[in-house]
C-alpha cells in the first residue's frame, strides 16, 4: 500500500521553443502513514511533481505505481484514485462555487456516486475536522475570512476520505497564526487518521516541526530525500539553491563554530533551548 | 487540453517579421485577406500560397506549432467543404444515391478550403509575431484619424490590450479551477448536453470570480498611478517606421498588383 514513482519524466511544451522540462527522472517510494515535507523553490517542479500522483498529470516518461497498479494504465479508474489521493491546490479556496459552505463540501463525495445521507454525513465530519464550527455551515463561502475560506476548501477534499492527502502550500497568504492554525490542524487530522500526508512548501521554517521527512526538489530533480535534520546538515548546499533550514539551525551551528558544544541536528526551539541550556550548564560546571 | 490553442497566441522568438512594425503586420494581413477574396484562380492560389509560406519562413515559427492551431477549425473546414461539395448545381461527375459531386462543387469546395487555411494562417502569423501590447498600439496608431470625429481611440485600444492580456491569464485559471475540481471528483466529459451544462458550474462561477477580482485589482492599481486616457499621453516606446518597414509596404504592393493581373486574369 504506497505510492511509487519510477523514472518519471516530465517535459512541458515538448518540441517547441518553450520547452521546459519539469521532472527529471524522478524515483520515490512513498510508503503508508508517512508524513512527507516536500520543499522546493518556486519552479523546481513540486506542483508538477503532485499532480502526477493522483494522474491529474500524465508523465512524459516513467511508470507510477498506486498499491501496485499502474495508474496510466488503459482502464485504471481515475475517479478512485483521485478520492484515494486527495489534492488540495494552492489557493483552494478559489475553487469554492456552491451557495453555502455545506453543499460545498458535499460537491466531492456526491460525485462518488454516495447516497445523500452518506454524502452529508461524511461533509459534517470533515467540516469538523479542519476545526469550522456549526454556525458557518450555512453561510455563503464567500462571506468568510480567507483562513476559514481555506479550510472549506481542505475539507472539500477530506470529505472524499482521501488515504493519500496532499497540500499545495496550504499556508500561502495566510498570517502567521492562521498558517500555525492550519498546520496544527493538519498535523493533529494526520494523528487521528493516519493518513499519509504530503505537505508541499517553499519553506523548511514551516514543515520542519511535523514532517518525518523531506525531499528537496530544485530544477526539476530530487536533490535531497531524508529525515529532516539530515537535510538540514546540508544548510549551505541548501541555500546555494535558494532555499534555506530552519533559523535555529543556524543558530545552532553558529553556537558551535564559537565553541559551545550544542547539537546542530535540532529542528525545534524547544529542543535547543534544553541543548544550549546543558551545554552551558556543563561548561560552568568544567570550568 | 487548453494549451491546444495557438490562436492569438504569441510566439517568443527573433525574426524579420517579428521586428517589423505592427502597422505594417496589421495592413498586409488585411490587404492578405482582400487578395484572398479577389483572386479566382489556381495561379493567384499558388501566388497567395508562396507569399504566405515565404512570409512563415522569415517568421522563424515552427510549421508544427502553427498546425496545431488549424485543429479547432478542422470542424468547420469539412462542414464548409460537405456542402460546397454536395449543394453546388451543374456539370455532374459522380453521384450516390441522391447526392451529387459536380465540377463546380469540387472546384468551389477546394477553393473555400483553401481560403479558409490560408485566412486562418495568415492572421495566425500576425499574432503570432507580434506581442498583443505592440498590436494595439499599432491598432491606435493606424485609427489616430478617427478622433476627428469623437472616436475614443484610445480607450478602445486600452480595452483591448486588456482583454487580450487577460486571455491567457483567464485560460491557466481555467486550466487550474478544471484540474482542482477533477480532484474532487468532478466530470466535464461524459453525460448528455444537460449533465455536461450542468458541471460546467463548478468551474463558471469561481472562474467568473476571479475574473471579477482580477478586474477590480486592475482598476485599483491604475487609479493609484493616476491614470487617464487619451490626451497629452506619451510612448514609451513609440512606433516610428524603419527602411525595413518601407521595404514591407512596397513587398505587398508589389504582391496585390500580381494578385489582381495574375488572379484575376488568366485561368
């Protein structure tokens, strides 16, 4: 049960004076219940890169493999495989069209062909899982605030029952406490369900804290795939491309070219400020 | 699906076309067009052929590129060419059942094939070599005499670059509101003319929306620069003829005076 990719191509425009090409032989193994950190700078392909996984795309060459079946097969059914591999876009909240937030949600699992009640059942649940409260349930969806508006769109998706969930920088152009709020939420869905969950951002600061790994894409190939603070051992390579690890790491990193000995793999502040806290207490005690 | 369209379209590259002066592409697209309906004959067909493929040529565009243009009017092309073919009277060479192939109805039905390929062509490479911004300045440049009589020249150009630089921006929201509403489900292919109407709504109403909020933007952003058409405004870069531009005008000169003796003509 996973998602796996095999020497996957992809060239936009081919054969013309555009011809641009967005995935370069990329080869994944995406297992079940993972919680996956997809980092990349604007244009290394990451967008193309997930819109392959639930066949919105079909790659130029190489095979992808969904629980064993080829999924560009003739005859595999798309239809479930995309309530299988939910995407939320980038600025979801501009696909919302229905007269209240309700029947919006309702759009995906009705077009699964479920009964009305199932329909409605599955909408209020996921309604309930990106954390919206009742009163917005009958109002128009473009009454509310862009956060909320987002979060429609997320259970717009959830509602389908997805095992796969992918998120298209789910934090563009909120606040910093909205993006903390959505990916709480996100974080807290992913431990009630178990889903594997494929977070996609141009920022380490924001995946850092919940993601077991994350594949760093640049100029259409996988640079890095690893455990976060692996990858962020790479911090000048990273920022060669343009991307940058989490500020504490360099902070960390900094501490230790001054002589304190603190662990540089930390990802979170709460963890280095334990680490730095014990290095100085060592320190004045072999003084 | 949506990237199938070249019509309008502008295609980045360097070239003797793509230099000239948008005043010059825009008149000899028309005087191109005008030869097409004067002439009447295989000769003036060929001569309107090897201008175009000359001027294609020059243009630097891939042939193939421009081929896939002709897809979205192969529709109207066999519809055009059935009933010339089928609902011309005269001289019979074939027939099946009822229907009848004569001479004038091949003759006719290629020459509107032939009308039709060469029209869509031609005004493809006009677009297709010069950038929508530099097209309606030429536009204005060549209606500057209709202010004389209360024309807003201007504003009808402005509005046009607008809409011309929305055509692009609107179709990848369309392509993105179609891919976001497929990922939950949605089908915009299968069903009767009723079901297909009726899916179109999820990606009407948040394309129209967006439209909207695109439009209000734009209005803002231009108010915040102060800006007001038509009177005292100055070019940037103005559009001023080169040699190059003269050698144009005498080049379709020369070719509507073979169109007319050739075309006409001879037979």
């Amino acid at each position: 049960m996973s998602i796996v990719l095999e020497h996957v191509n992809h060239i936009y425009e081919s054969g013309t004076a555009m011809e641009f090409p967005a995935l370069t032989d990329i080869n994944l193994v995406i297992p079940d219940g993972q919680f996956i950190g997809l980092i990349g700078h604007t244009g290394s392909g990451k967008s193309t890169l997930v819109q392959h996984l639930n066949g919105l795309l079909k790659p130029t060459g190489g095979k992808i493999y969904y629980n064993g079946s080829d999924i560009n097969a003739d005859g595999y059914n798309k239809k479930e495989l995309r309530s299988k591999v939910g995407l939320v876009f980038q600025y979801p909240e501009h696909q919302l069209f229905e007269i209240d937030v309700f029947t919006d949600v309702c759009f995906g699992p009705r077009n699964l062909g479920l009964d009305k009640k199932e329909v409605e059942l599955r909408a209020y649940a996921a309604l309930k899982q990106v954390g919206l409260s009742d009163e917005y349930f009958y109002q128009s969806p473009f009454d509310l605030s862009g956060g909320q508006k987002r979060r429609v769109a997320i259970a717009g998706v959830l509602a389908m029952k997805p095992e796969v969930l992918i998120l298209d920088e789910p934090t563009a152009g909120l606040d910093p406490k909205g993006r903390d709020e959505i990916l709480d939420q996100i974080a807290k869905l992913r431990e009630e369900t178990g889903m594997t969950v494929i977070l996609v951002s141009h920022s380490m600061e924001d995946v850092a804290k919940y993601v077991d790994r994350i594949i760093v894409m640049n100029k259409s190939r996988v640079l890095y795939d690893d455990e976060p603070k692996k990858v962020f051992s790479h911090y000048k390579e990273l920022e060669a491309v343009g991307l940058a690890a989490p500020q504490i790491t360099y902070i960390m990193q900094a501490l230790k070219e001054k002589g304190l000995p603190v662990d540089t793999e930390i990802t979170s502040v709460a963890e280095a400020r334990t680490a730095i806290l014990n290095a100085l207490a060592d320190k004045s005690r072999s003084r | 699906m949506i990237r199938d369209i070249t019509l309008g379209q502008y295609y980045q590259t360097d070239s003797v076309i793509h230099r000239l002066d948008p005043r010059v592409k825009l008149v000899t697209t028309l005087a191109f067009i005008i030869s097409l309906f004067i002439v009447d004959n295989a000769a003036g067909y060929i001569i309107a052929g090897l201008f175009l493929a000359v001027v294609i040529k020059l243009s630097n565009v891939p042939v193939k590129f421009m081929m896939r243009g002709m897809k979205s009017i192969a529709f109207l092309l066999v519809i055009a060419v059935v009933f010339n073919l089928f609902l011309t009277q005269g001289e019979v060479v074939f027939s099946i059942w009822k229907l009848q192939i004569t001479k004038e109805g091949i003759r006719l039905a290629i020459m509107m094939a032939v009308r039709l390929v060469f029209l869509i062509m031609g005004s493809s490479v006009m677009t297709l070599t010069t950038t929508p911004n530099n097209l309606t300045d030429g536009l204005e440049k060549i209606l500057n005499p209709l202010k004389a009589i209360k024309v807003p020249v201007h504003e009808i150009s402005m509005m046009m670059s607008i809409a011309l630089r929305f055509i692009p921006i609107l179709l990848e929201e369309t392509d993105k509101i179609m891919k976001a509403q497929i990922a939950r489900g949605a089908d915009f292919e299968s069903g009767n003319l009723l079901k297909k109407v009726k899916s179109m709504v999820p990606l009407l109403v948040p394309l129209f929306i967006s439209a909207f909020r695109r439009a209000n933007d734009l209005a803002t952003a231009m108010e915040a620069r102060c800006y007001r058409g038509g009177e005292h405004r100055t070019k940037m870069k103005p559009l001023i003829y080169s040699k190059r531009d003269f050698m144009a005008y005498g080049t379709v000169c020369v070719y509507l005076a073979l169109c007319v003796g050739i075309g006409r003509m001879l037979f």
